[in-house]
C-alpha cells in the first residue's frame, strides 16, 4: 500500500519557495516584484496575527508563471504550485488575485489582492526620493497617486477598491506597507538583495 502522499508536504518553506521563485523567474524586475509583495504579506501577516510562512509564501509566488506564460498567468502557476504540494488557502489567494473577477473568500486573498500593484508602487515612490523609504509618509505615496503621469500603468481605481473590500483605512493600509518594505529592506540588503 502506498501511503507517500501522506506525507508529502504541505507547503515549502520560505527558502525552498524562493528557490522554486528563481528556477521560473530570471527577471530582475520581477524577482523585487514578488519581493515587494511577499515584504506587504509579511507585514499583514503580522498585523492580522496570520501565519506569517504561508502569507510570505502567497506573496513570493504569486507571479511564478508571469515571465514564462503571462497569457495563461495565473493558472499556469496554481499548476505549478499544486504539483508541489502547496495547501489551497495559498492557491485560492493566488487565483484571487489574477483578475476582478475572481473570488477572493479569505482574508489572504483579499490582502494579496490589495497589496500587489501597491507594493509596487511603493517602491517606485521611494525610488525618487534622495533617502528612499526613510521618511516616506501615506501622504506623499497619496501625492503620487494623484499624480497620473507618475507609474502611468498602475490602475488607481483597482488600489482604491481593493483596499475597502480589505476594510482597511486607506492612510492604515499605506503605513502597513510602507513599513513593511521598509523593514524588509533593511533584511534583504543583509543578504545581499534590494527591493529597490
Ligand atoms: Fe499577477
Ligand atoms: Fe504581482
């Protein structure tokens, strides 16, 4: 009798995910893409008490399948992914996060979500500041969001919208993620890597 799949785990670990992150990713751009977004789900992950592994891990992998096929994104990657044993709380936030269309019936769907072209984003607005994110208030990431001819592709509407389905205070929302790629920069330079 075969009991393997009984033991076949879970879900990667932080590490075995980043790794799984570069064999399909060779982008520069796209590796601090989903560093950008794995450094947000950490820190909601952290102001909602959440599983702060599974929440990194959401964030790290969501785009796994976006350099190799983007036509087929995000399917492509929940193949992947499933084929790895990963657990389907992550799968649904992954799937959630592809198109409006898409349920998004947890809390780390709906936090992926909000915080993926925002994450982003954030990195562009720290990006033209002399001390980058050192300083960086919700009001001047606000300032930048009016501005339309800054990160002129980023849909504003989708940022606004995804923010109030989280139920989150928009300046609460900004401060959370700002804070966290704040943070997270400051480890990821230990490792040699940036977000910026
Ligand atoms: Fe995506
Ligand atoms: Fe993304």
């Amino acid at each position: 009798m075969k009991y393997n799949y009984l033991f076949r785990s879970d879900i990667l670990n932080r590490e075995e995910a980043f790794e799984l992150l570069k064999e399909y990713v060779k982008e520069d751009s796209l590796i601090k893409h989903s560093l950008a977004v794995e450094s947000s789900m950490i820190a909601y992950a952290k102001y909602f008490d959440e599983d702060i592994e599974k929440w990194s891990i959401s964030g790290l992998l969501h785009d796994i399948d976006f350099e190799m096929c983007p036509e087929e994104h995000p399917y492509k990657g929940i193949e992947i992914l499933r084929d790895k044993g990963i657990g389907e709380d992550i799968i649904h936030a992954i799937k959630g996060h592809g198109s409006k269309e898409e349920e998004r019936n947890s809390l780390m769907a709906k936090t992926l979500y909000a915080i993926d072209e925002l994450s982003s984003f954030v990195v562009a607005s720290a990006l033209v500041r002399p001390t980058k994110f050192e300083g960086l208030k919700p009001k001047s990431v606000k300032k930048k969001l009016k501005t339309k001819s800054f990160a002129a592709a980023v849909d504003r509407d989708q940022i606004k919208e995804s923010s109030q389905d989280l139920e989150m205070d928009f300046n609460e929302h900004l401060n959370i993620v700002i804070e966290g790629l704040k943070n997270r920069e400051e480890e990821l330079n230990k490792e040699g890597l940036s977000l910026l």
